[in-house]
C-alpha cells in the first residue's frame, strides 16, 4: 500500500521494527460486495477538541497512519465533533484506494434525531462534502430513539435505501445500542450492515446472540467500543475509572463495573494487561466482520494496532478462555 503522506515517525519505527507492512485480512460484510478490514479505525476520538490547525493535522494523521498500518475501514459521524471533516483533510490529500468509510444520518447537530427524509438526505449530502466523497461505503441511522420514527414510510430506512438506489451510499444500516432494534431492522429486511457496540468484550458478551442472527440473515457486523468507550483502556482500576468517568454508567451498569474490577486483578496477577487481553479476545472472534478501535493520534493507533496483533502468553491465554467460558455458564450467555 502507499499513500502519498509521508506516515507519522512513529508509525514508520513500528513498521520498521515489526518487520515489513501487512495488511489486515479483507473479509465479506453483508451480501452486496462489500468487504471490509478485519480491524477499522472507530472516529469518535479523532472529532475531540476545537478545529485548530494542529489539531486537524493529528486527526488527519492519525487516518494516515492506520491506512499505512493495514487498516482498510473506517467509521465516522457528523455527531463526533470535528471527526467527519479532519478525516476530509487526510481523503483529499492522499490515494486511499481501498478504504472503506461509514457514516451515520440522524444525529447531525443542526438536526439532531431527525430521521425525516428530507434531513436525512441532508445530512447525507453533507457528510460526503465534508469527506470530499461522491459517496460512502456504509450509511447507518443513527441511535434512533424509537424505532417507529425510523420505519415510518418514507422516513427512516425507507429514505436510506432511496440514497442508497442512488449511489450516494452502497449499503444502508443501523447503528444503535438496543438489541431489540437491530434485531427488528434484521428481521424486516431493511438493513445490509449493523452497527453494535460495547456489548462483546471480557466483561459482557450479550451482543453475540445478535452478531449470530445478524449473520445468518446475510446482514454484516461492525463491532463498536471494544473498550467499553474507553473503561477497559485507561489501564486503571475500573473502581477508579468509573468514579472518575460516572457518564460510562449510560451505558453499563455496576455489574460490568465489579466484573471488570475482577478481571483487572486477574490480569495484575498474570502480569498481562487487561486492554490487551481484551483487543486479543474481541479480535479471535468470527463474529464482528470489522472491530473498529479508537485512536486520537497516531501513537495510540500504534499501540492499538500492536494489541490486535501480539499474542498473550499461551497459558494466560487458555485460562483466559476457560474463565470467559465459566463466566457465560454462570450467567447463561452464549458469547
């Protein structure tokens, strides 16, 4: 792969000491063509923070720098600030043959939850000026409130799939915590991909009941917070991160806080790291066609793309999975 950017220095010591350039393995996502990385740069971290040139600059790198490392795919949405646009910046500059990109509708600022047609197609349009993309690889509706506001005829999935009959857009989807929606878009037949998050990790495995019946209906799978939006990355007690981040509790609750608790002195005790026991677990499965990991800079694409790939210790790593799968008899899971 070569892209016309120079990569970051540290991007070009890790390729230098891993060994040579490689690239994540491509595989089939949905049943219209469409294949992605089997690792995606997640955005949400690279929108942070006011629109200044150096900070543009990183954002953009940061795309640079995951291109050069193998990465195929990326996920961005107008919601994460300044995201959509420094990605722009780094698509105009360079080649970026066999990137993949997905965005979101419905969560635009200036029309917040408005799944309505015709702000729909707005913020469509807007997203790929902004990109500097005659299309995208993947629209998601993005974390709808209700799901009657977004299979409303005309509205919702009905106006995506008019995109999408256009070309603005190859393949329509859903992207939204709650299971339940996903799994009536699924069941409906109004979605080529889903968008799942932070529901298949070492702390909680609920989403591998959805990813399965996502799959056996041809819909592809992306895989979002791996890291739970960061608790299970900051290398810090969970106890700790929770009281110092109380908002992560919107999204999980004071189990996942005490099983994370558990997990993290496991790992002290093994004397493996807890975020890299978890990037090994969530990528050895088959389940998600792309997991998308969130970087801010370079370096931390850097560190992620390097837990993707190292392996744990063996024995560290069957223990692991006897723990995980002790866990889901315990609880009655099946991930």
């Amino acid at each position: 792969m070569e892209t016309a950017h120079i990569p970051h220095l540290a991007v070009r010591r890790f390729l230098r000491y891993s060994g040579a350039m490689f690239r994540f393995e491509r595989r089939p996502c949905g049943t219209r063509g469409l294949e992605v990385s089997r690792l995606g740069l997640g955005g949400a971290a690279l929108g942070r923070g006011p629109a200044t040139s150096s900070a543009d600059e990183n954002g953009a790198r940061t795309l640079e720098a995951a291109y050069a490392l193998g990465i195929g795919h990326v996920d961005t949405s107008p919601l994460y600030g300044e995201s959509e646009r420094r990605l722009g910046i780094a698509l105009r500059r360079n080649e970026f043959a066999d990137l993949r990109i997905s965005t979101k509708v419905g969560t635009h600022p200036s029309r917040q939850f408005s799944y309505t047609r015709s702000d729909l197609r707005w913020s469509l349009k807007n997203s790929l000026s902004v990109l500097g993309r005659d299309h995208v690889e993947i629209a998601l509706i993005h974390d709808p409130c209700s799901y009657d506001e977004i299979s409303s005829p005309g509205d919702g999935f009905d106006a995506l799939r008019e995109l999408r009959d256009e070309g603005l857009c190859l393949n329509t989807g859903l992207g939204v915590q709650s299971h339940e929606f996903h799994r009536r878009a699924i069941d409906a037949g109004v979605v080529d991909v889903i968008l799942t998050y932070g529901d298949f990790n070492i702390v909680r495995r609920s989403g591998a009941v959805l990813m399965r019946h996502a799959k056996a209906s041809g819909v592809g799978v992306l895989l979002g917070s791996p890291m739970m939006h960061g608790f299970l990355a900051s290398g810090e007690e969970p106890a700790t991160a929770i009281a110092r981040r109380p908002e992560l509790l919107t999204w999980y609750t004071e189990h996942d806080v005490a099983v994370a608790q558990e997990w993290f002195v496991w790992c002290r005790e093994r004397e493996v790291s807890m975020r890299h026991l978890n990037m090994r677990f969530v990528m050895s499965s088959d389940l998600p066609d792309c997991v998308l990991t969130g970087a801010a800079t370079p370096a931390e694409l850097q560190e992620n793309v390097r837990e993707a790939t190292t392996p744990i210790p063996d024995d560290v790593w069957r223990e692991a999975l006897d723990r995980i799968e002790e866990l889901d008899r315990e609880s009655g899971a099946t991930g």
